[in-house]
C-alpha cells in the first residue's frame, strides 16, 4: 500500500488504492462503511488502517 507512512489518507488516495471512485470512497464513509475524520467543512481523511482492514476483507471474500 501507498503512503503507509502517514496516518491518513486522503479520499482520492483511498479511490486510487482501492480502484473505486472517489464517489464511491465519501458513499462509504456517509454509510459508515468506512470510518474517517473531517478536519474543517469540507476536508475527509481516512486512517490508513481503516484501508488496510477493507484490503484484508476483500483478499479473504477472494479467496473464499
């Protein structure tokens, strides 16, 4: 995974990481499907490791 080194990551990050949109990325986290933090209006971060557990999720249904 890219940028580990950082705590969060941004909405377009998660997109690109996880190969959906970025509209798809703020439908998670309005859903509660992914959990983030708002820093101000309009700024949505994602932990990193809040991406790392939905990867993990997808590997396992892969392999199932």
């Amino acid at each position: 995974m890219t940028n580990m080194t950082n705590k969060y990551m941004t909405t377009k990050q998660v997109a690109n990481e996880l190969e959906v949109s970025v509209a798809t990325v703020c439908r998670w986290v309005r859903d509660g499907i992914l959990p983030a933090k708002r820093f101000g209006k309009r700024i949505i971060k994602i932990p990193c490791v809040e991406v790392e557990k939905l990867l993990d999720q997808d590997q396992r249904t892969a392999v199932n």
